[in-house]
C-alpha cells in the first residue's frame, strides 16, 4: 500500500457520511445531528436541529447553540479532536427564544485520513422533559413519602410482584411488628380477620366499618376502619392500598364528650332539682299543718285526709329523686344479640290494655326478620315506654271528639334501626318543642319529673344513635328513634343474654 492510500475504515467513512449528505440521511433521524470542524464551526446540520436553533451552519458551535462568545471550558468537541475517540456528556444549550435544554451530546470523530480528524459529528438527544418528569417523580414520591410516614392512619401497599413498598410507621404500631416490618404480605395475611382476606382475593375496592383486629385478646381487641383500594393504571392492576383507621382514641373521646355533657348535665339539674324539691317540701309542710290541726282538734277526718296527702307527696318525693338518680348514674350499656323488633311488639302489648281503657287505638307495625342487633334491650324498652306513655297522656288531654291513636313503628333499612311513636294528641307550640328535652321541663305538673324524655336521649345516643321531635300544638307529636347499625355498642361489650 503506497503513502497516499486512503485506509479502508476512512474510505467506508468517507463514502458513508458522503452518502448521509448526499441523500439527506440525517435529517430523518430523531435527533439534533452537527458536523462541526477543527475550528468549532457547524459545517452542516440536520433539519431537527435548523428547525430548533435556526441557521446555525457557518457559525461556532458555542455561539450557535449556546449564545456565548468564547468556547466551553471542558468543550466537547475539542476533547473528541483531542483523544479522536468518541466522547460522550450534557450539556446546556440556549435556544434563540431563549429556553434552556439540557442535552445528551455524543461526539464521534470523522478521520479524513487514518489518524487526522478533520471534523466530528455531534447527535445530541434533548432530555430536558425527561429530566423534567424524573423530578416531578421524584418530588411526588417525596411528598407520598412523606406522607405515609406521618399519617395517622395505617397505610401498605401490595404491588402486583407481591412486594411492599409501602409500609409506614402507623400501621407496624398497629400490629405490633418490628421495625423492620414485614417482608412479604402473607405475614400480613394471617394477622388479618377472615373477612378482610377474602375481600383481599376479591377484585374491586372494599370498606369495613369498625372490625375488630385480634378478637381473641377479647378487651384488647382493636377496632379499626378498613378500606382497601386497587392501584390500577388504565386496565392494568397495580397493586392494592390498605388503609387501618385506628378508631381507640376515637371512641375514648366520643365516650369523654358524653360524660361531659352528661355531668354537665347533671350541673344544670341541681338548680331545677332545688325548685322541685322546695314545691314538694312546700306539700309535705301543708300535710304536717294539717295532721297538727286535726290532732289539736280530735277531727278523725282531717287527720286521714292529712296522712293521705303525707303520703302522695312521700311517694312524688320518692318518684322525684329515684328519676334523677337513675338519670345522674353513669349507667353502663349491657348489650346482647336480640330481636329489634320485639321490644317495640312487647311495648305496645304492655299499653294496650290502657289505651282502650282511655279510648284510644293503639297500634303497632313491627318489620319481621330483621338481623338480630346488638342492643340493651332494657333500655330500649324503657326508651319507649317513655315515648308511649307521653303519647297516651297527649291524647287524654285532648277533648276535640276525633278518634285518638298512637301508633309504635318498627323498621331496619339500610343499616339503620329505626323505631317511630307517633300520636294525634294535643301536640306543642314551638316553645314546648325546643324546651322538651331540657332538663327538669315537664307539662304534666306534680305528677311528671322532667327527666323522662332527658333519659330516653341519654340512653338513645348511649346506643350511637338520635332521637328528634315533629310537633305542631293540635296536630300531634312524632318520635322518631334512629339507631345506625355501624355505630350499635362494639361486640366486646356484648354481654350474652341469662
């Protein structure tokens, strides 16, 4: 091979870059392409490039593509010239509108002849967005992160491969697991109740409202709100979330908040307390004068009715104390599995007798088969017998000559247990109505305590539910209790019936 031969690997070169320039190769390639010489000059460029940085053949490269006067500190294109072996770095480039791109440049070197690269052409990939989103990403799964780690709730998620990326630090207190957590989901698994595995296998998303984690530790037993939510991205499944709402300190505070308002209750009562107390001291001392007289005198009749009236006001003073006693006791809920609708068919049964002595039509509709609930059946019962009795008492004061019925309604639909005592007695004005639940108030005179109705909403609410009033004066008056399947006292204080 004489002196001038040009070197195979040139040649191909050569005749390939004449072939790329020749036929416009490079302009259907997915990205920025320069030739560029010894003297940093853009010889030619392809049409991404043009259609980015405009017309940038003929002028420097650190001019065209960076907007600066004077050449990079670490350029490229004077390392490849340098080592004449491909280079490869980022870098920023400027473009005429000026937007900063970050860039992944490669620099490969074109020999003319073995050893002499007369110029290099750079393929430069712009990873500005990509850069852009990987941050995005990063500051997101940061915040999640971040997060997680904080929340109350326990949180972990299951990806489809069976991992855990997410376990945070509430749900290894919940469970009682190291600090390491766990290392796969079956572990998970077993310490779960049966019916939130089974929702597990199941695909769909899934709530359970106050479920006992570790039921056997009976009282220690944790109540917990758990949802569970599948991570999908379009049709394709992604894993699961499981969400454990610790609900202990709830309930601790709910328990507290009625304490509190039943002693403050209790507060307010004294001063109503006072005045009944002082109304029934008042009789007693009229009976005692009345004793006295007929004795100083040797009336037989005045000493009976005397001794009769002692002992009516002894048994008011009697009634008058027990009510409050029982209403100021923190009496405690003792729940069982029972029939909701027995208690309101008992109720009416005890009545019925009474209502037809008094004229009045008493009638009961008792939805049949509902689910046993977990309920304090006493309480229940006392709760409407109250409402029944005040119901028989509305339809005796009215004289309006209209048939008078007082009807006991039970129903259970969508979770809610709700019982309904409704009359067309002589209702309440809106006065009567917004004092009707107020410590002490009563419209029955002597013969009522004012603690009747009280009781019935403290042991309403004691049971997680409501009691309201619809009443107009003459129209009648309507009760409506409603009690929430969900929030029935919690299995652990089920106490089975004797």
């Amino acid at each position: 091979m004489s002196d001038h031969a040009v070197h195979p690997q040139t040649l191909t070169m050569q005749i390939s870059l004449g072939l790329w320039r020749e036929k416009r190769l490079f302009d259907v390639i997915p990205c920025s392409i320069a030739i560029i010489d010894k003297q940093l000059r853009i010889i030619e460029a392809n049409r991404m490039l043009r259609d980015t940085y405009g017309n940038v053949e003929g002028r420097q490269c650190y001019d065209a593509l960076k907007q600066q006067e004077e050449a990079c500190s670490n350029c490229l294109a004077r390392r490849t010239f340098h080592s004449k072996t491909a280079q490869h770095g980022v870098q920023v480039w400027l473009t005429p509108e000026g937007n900063l791109r970050t860039c992944q440049v490669t620099a490969v070197p074109i020999e003319d002849e073995p050893g002499n690269v007369s110029s290099i052409m750079e393929m430069v990939i712009d990873i500005t967005e990509l850069l852009s989103l990987r941050e995005e990403g990063e500051t997101q799964s940061l915040i999640l992160s971040e997060i997680a780690h904080t929340a109350a709730s326990g949180l972990i998620v299951i990806n489809d491969r069976g991992e855990i990326p997410v376990l945070n630090p509430a749900l290894i207190r919940l469970f009682g697991l190291p600090a390491i957590g766990i290392g796969n989901p079956e572990e998970l698994y077993a310490l779960l109740p049966p019916v939130i595995n089974e929702a597990i296998a199941r695909n769909g998303d899934f709530a359970f409202k106050e479920i006992l984690l570790f039921p056997e530790r009976g009282d220690d037993a944790i109540p917990v709100d758990v949802t569970g939510t599948r991570l999908k991205k379009g049709n394709i499944q992604l894993g699961l979330l499981l969400r454990f709402a610790d609900l202990r300190e709830m309930k601790a505070l709910t328990k507290a908040k009625l304490e509190a308002e039943r002693m403050a209750a209790v507060g307010h009562t004294v001063t109503g307390l006072s005045h009944g107390v002082k109304n029934l001291i008042t009789a007693l001392d009229g009976g005692m004068y009345m004793l006295t007289t007929g004795m100083q005198g040797g009336n037989p009749e005045r000493i009976a009715r005397s001794i009769d009236m002692l002992q009516r006001n002894v048994d008011r003073m009697s009634t008058f104390v027990r009510s409050f006693l029982n209403f100021a006791r923190a009496r405690e809920i003792r729940a069982c599995m029972c029939d909701p609708a027995a208690v309101a068919l008992e109720v009416a049964e005890q009545f019925q007798v009474r209502a037809q002595q008094n004229g009045i039509t008493l009638n009961v509709d008792a939805q049949q088969g509902a689910p046993e609930a977990n309920l304090d059946y006493e309480c229940l019962h006392e709760s409407l017998t109250n409402l029944v009795t005040n119901a028989i008492e509305a339809c005796q004061k009215t004289d309006d000559g209209k048939a008078h019925v007082v009807d006991v309604v039970f129903t259970d639909e969508n979770g809610v247990l709700t019982y309904v005592v409704r009359d067309n007695g002589c209702g309440m004005d809106e006065d009567t109505r917004k004092k009707v639940f107020a410590r002490f108030y009563t419209t029955k005179g002597m013969s009522g305590t004012g603690l009747g109705l009280l009781m019935t909403k403290k042991l309403v609410q004691d049971h997680g539910g409501s009691i309201e009033l619809e009443s107009e004066a003459g129209q009648g008056a309507v009760f409506p209790i409603r009690l929430p399947r969900e929030n029935l006292p919690p299995p652990e204080k089920q106490h089975k019936a004797s």
